[in-house]
C-alpha cells in the first residue's frame, strides 16, 4: 500500500494498490474548483501517465452535497480583458483535455450536485456511477451568462445528442439520477453514499485487472474519432466580455435575480 498524499487542501490524491483517487475537497462550497485545482488535476492525470503501478483512478467529491459544482465564481472577478477570458477556456480545454487523455481509466463516483465545470468534468471520464441524489446540469443560461468551449459542447453531444443538450442549456436545468442514467450521463445509479463509495471501489478493482493497452487504445480510439473542433474565440468573447457576464457575477455572489439585456 502506498502512503497517502495529499496534492493541496482543497485536492486529496491517495493510491491504493494500484488505485488511485482524486477527491475535490472543498465541501463548503459544494467542491467548486480553484484555478489551483484544476491545474492540480493535470498535474496529477500526467504523474499517473508517467506510474505503471496504476491501473484505475476515481474521481469523486468530499461531503454529502457534491460531486463538483463547477468553476468557484470569484475565479472570475477578476476578469477584465478578452485574454482573460480566452486564457481560460483555453485553460480548463487543456487540463480537461490532460484528463480525458489520461491512460488508466478513471470513475467518476458522483453525489449530490454535478453541475457546470464539474459535468464537463464528469463527461471526460470512461465510467459515471451516482446515487440516486446525484444532479447533472449546466445552468449557465439563469446564472452567468457564459457559454461552454466548442471542446465541451463536442464532449458533452457525442454522449447525449446536440438536441438534448440545447434543451439541458435552455432550460437550465438539473437532471436528476435516472434520466441521467437513461440518456446516458450516468453508466449507473446506486442507493447511497456508502454504496456509491462500495461500487466505485469495486469497479475500479475490475478494470485494474483487465489488459491495460487494450483499455488505453480503446480510449485512445475513440476520441481519435470525435470531430475536429474549430476555433470558437468569438462565441467566448461575445459571452465573457458582455455586461450580462459581469451583471451574472454580480448576481450570484449577491444573491439575486439577474436582468438580462442580451448585450
């Protein structure tokens, strides 16, 4: 058994026989992620790629109320020029990238809320297990105001469809466990937290003992089919350096309804 470590405060990485885990930890605020973290993350995924004693990795989030609730909003309040924004997206496509490109697979074991930057985490992992309170969604249409990479959008539509995920954005909304496992966002739904903690541990064990070229070239395969995305910095910035971004920070960290203008 290795020893344990503990990458940050807000990232615990540990490895067990051969199984790694990766837990956002910042329960307070239902595990929303740092810049730090994300680059953590990377850093992490290509220490695991360079670690032949690893065979699986599970992703999962401390506390009872989520799997990750997306990018924490004060990593924005700082925005103030188109770069600020580009460098971002950019950012979180590279380490989100770095994750779907990790050579083990890796579980996402998903309670509670899994919204935003924390699906789109989600959606790059080979297997999602969640029990029945787990929430998917990406309610950026009622709260900031931005939009997703062309990175994200392509991830996310070879797994549900681009008519369902226009109507996911649209409408803003949650979905709970077992649309999610029907459409396809979840492989699996369990009881509870404990069960969740039970089944992710186990699945992870399986795949550890199967051929592990087989695993990677099969992810390796199949993202080599996915279309080639195209460069979509005008949508970003259309979003990012609008008054309705700024008016949606301001919103959500206060509290309130925000007034859109569409400018």
């Amino acid at each position: 058994m290795n020893a344990p470590v503990t990458a940050t405060e807000d990232l615990i990485y540990t490895v067990d026989d051969g199984i790694a885990r990766l837990t956002f930890n910042r329960p307070q605020a239902r595990n929303a992620l740092t810049f730090a973290m994300y680059e953590q993350m990377a850093v992490i995924c290509e220490a695991i790629n360079a670690d032949r004693s690893i065979k699986a990795l599970i992703l999962t989030g401390a506390g009872d109320k989520a799997f990750a609730s997306g990018t924490d909003i004060n990593q924005f309040r700082a925005f103030k020029t188109p770069d600020d924004a580009i460098g971002y997206e950019t950012r979180i496509d590279r380490i989100l990238g770095t994750l779907e490109q990790c050579h083990v697979p890796i579980i996402a074991a998903i309670n509670g809320v899994c919204a935003g930057g924390g699906a789109g985490i989600a959606a790059c992992c080979d297997i999602r297990i969640g029990t029945k309170s787990a929430k998917f969604g990406f309610p950026i249409a009622r709260t900031l105001g931005n939009c997703l990479s062309m990175s994200n959008l392509g991830r996310l539509s070879t797994l549900i469809g681009a008519a369902r995920l226009k109507e996911i954005i649209f409408t803003a909304r949650l979905i709970e466990a077992e649309e999610a496992l029907r459409i396809g966002l979840l492989n699996e739904v369990v009881e509870d937290l404990s069960a969740l903690e039970r089944r992710a541990d186990e699945l992870a064990r399986l795949v550890a003992g199967h051929a592990p070229l087989t695993l990677r070239a099969t992810k390796q395969a199949l993202l080599r089919m996915q279309p080639k995305v195209r460069e979509d910095e005008e949508l970003i910035l259309m979003c990012y350096q609008s008054r309705d971004f700024r008016e949606g920070m301001d919103a959500f960290l206060n509290k309130r309804q925000p007034q859109w203008t569409g400018e």
